[in-house]
C-alpha cells in the first residue's frame, strides 16, 4: 500500500513539473511567410527561453487558414498571439470579438493611422503593392504606371495577378473597392479578365512567371519583388498610381487572441516584434519597410517617406473585404 502511494505521489509530480515547463510557452498563428517569420520567433525564443509554437499558412492558401482557424477556435481559443501581413484580416477577427486590446509602450512613435484606436491591432514593418516587370520583355517608356494599365489591349494576356480570393491581392482589391467604389472597381477587372489576366497560385508564382518570361509583368509584393532582384533576375520594380490614388502600404499587425492561454507570453512576444530590432530584421531580411522613425535600413529598402500612399480606412476596407468575396469568387470562377 505504501509503495502504491508512493508510486502515485511521484506520478502526481511528474505530472505537475510537466505541465509547469509547457506553460512556459506562447501559440502564434502566422501568415507571414514561413521563410522571413520563422527566423524571429527563433530569435524571440533564445532571447527569452520562452517556448513559441507556431501555424504557418500556406502560399496558396495565405490569410485565409489561420483566419478560418482562429474564428472556429473562438470559443475555445488554442493561440496567444495573431502575427498577420496585412492589416485587414486582423480587423475581421476583431469585429467577431477574438481580439483582446493590448497597448505596446514601445510604439510610441509609430503613426496612429497604423493603430487600431482601442488597440486591439497595431501595425509594424510595411510593404507595399507594386508592379515586377521583366526587362528583357518591356522596355521602361512601355512599362505600366498606374494598376488600370494592366486592362489595356498591348499588355493582353500579358499580365499576372495572384488568385484574389487569397492573401495580399484580396487585400488589394478591398481596398480598391473602397477608394474608387464598387461601380468603378467593378469594371476594372471586367476589363481586366476580358484582357485574358494570369491568374497565378500566389504572389511568389507571380514573380516566377514575370522572371521565366511567361508574362511581361504583374502585381506582388515588395518583398517578393525585391527578392527576385537578390536573385540576380533581370526584372524592374515600379510603385504604381504615384501621380494619382497611391500604392497600397500593408504593415504587418499582430494582436492579441481574447481568453488566450498564454496573455503575459504573448504581450512580451508582442513587444518584441513591433520593436525597432525586429523591424530591422525584417528590412534586411525581406526589404520591409519600418514605421518607426530611425531604424538602420539597407539601401535597397525604400522608405515611406518616398512612396506616395493610397489613402485608405482600414476598417473600411476590411468591411469591403467581406463584402466582396462572393463576388471576386464568381469573377475568379467565370
């Protein structure tokens, strides 16, 4: 009987120092590519001995799983900390109340139109839309210069877009919508789709196609963009609309999932990656540009301060998102 007891005390504490060390530990959900994410949340780990289990999205399905996970989880929340690449996602799942507010003191100086006023999302290391073009196909007086180019007759089938149900180009066109109108955007890609428009798996796809020459050019991201350029690919890169709406900027955001397991964990994670050090990563990792003011960028990384932007409401933009997928579903299909 004394040994059986024994035996139980000692499975009791066995237990007990088990789940002592995994709390220890944060959940984050990501849609960042796994290639430039992953990096940080190792770096987070060594700094603090903190245990970061991540989800990574997909390429093809980039933004819509985790998103899709997060809201089946709401009730019975299984991560800490949301890291998203855009900021509209983001709004989504606070409008459905999965958000918690949290108020990072090292963001002081970052600009409030990249922070949700209750602070339910703050934003961090933008990129931008732009144009990738192949050099070898265009000359630079016939590259594009606004994003309704794209519709004319001399870039007919010529043209690459990442699928719009997924990832940054939903994102693009939500926030198209929500400038021009519906009416506008609308015809805008009739036009587009009658002028036989690539439709690529992802924004990487599109820079593959620009560089093998299947087309003259396409819309992606800029840190696609510029790591075509660190491959030695002969493409050029062009911020579109400067003399007209703007290029669309998307910071990352990251937020904190309301009755999370690990909240301290996950506000220091938090802390962590809106800092200037994980801007700097980002900058020289994926030529992501900062919002916070005097952080080391190299050359290559453009600064904000040079790009006109689209002028966009965020949370409209999020509303126009959800507004328009059936829509963008049939246009995709048809």
């Amino acid at each position: 009987m004394k040994i059986l007891k024994i035996t139980l005390t000692a499975l009791v504490l066995i237990v007990s120092l088990s789940c002592t060390k995994n709390t220890n530990e944060v959940i984050v959900y990501t849609t960042v590519d796994q290639i430039f994410s992953e990096p940080i949340l190792k770096d987070f780990e060594k700094e603090t001995g903190i245990t970061v289990k991540a989800v990574y999205d997909t390429e093809e399905t980039k933004s819509t799983g985790v998103l899709n996970r997060l809201i089946a989880e709401k009730d019975n929340p299984q991560c800490d900390v949301f890291w998203s690449g855009d900021p509209v996602r983001t709004i989504v799942l606070k409008n459905k109340g999965i958000t918690a507010p949290y108020h990072s003191a090292v963001t002081e100086d970052i600009d409030p139109v990249f922070k949700d006023p209750n602070d339910h999302w703050t934003g961090f290391s933008a990129r931008a839309r732009v144009l990738i073009y192949n050099k070898d196909l265009l000359k630079e007086a016939d590259v594009p210069q606004t994003i309704f180019d794209l519709a004319n007759e001399k870039y007919k089938g010529k043209v690459t877009i990442a699928n719009p149900l997924f990832g940054t180009t939903t994102f693009h066109f939500s926030a198209l919508f929500s400038v021009i109108g519906d009416e506008k955007a609308k015809q805008f890609l009739t036009d587009l789709k009658n002028n036989d428009v690539v439709i690529a798996t992802s924004n990487g796809d599109v820079k593959k196609r620009v560089i093998k020459g299947e087309v003259f050019c396409g819309l992606t991201d800029t840190d696609d963009a510029f790591e075509a350029v660190k491959e030695g690919a002969n493409v050029g890169i062009i911020f579109l609309d400067q003399q007209g709406m703007g290029s669309l900027i998307m910071p990352n955001t990251v937020n904190l999932i309301n009755n999370s397991k690990h909240t301290e964990n996950g506000k220091k994670l938090m802390d962590y990656l809106l800092s200037k050090e994980t801007e700097a990563k980002l900058a020289l990792s994926c030529a992501q540009m900062p919002l916070h003011k005097g952080v080391n960028i190299p050359k290559n990384v453009p600064s904000l301060d040079h790009i006109v932007p689209m002028k966009i409401n965020y949370e409209k933009t999020s509303q126009k998102l959800e507004e328009i997928q059936d829509y963008l579903k049939t246009w995709v299909e048809e």
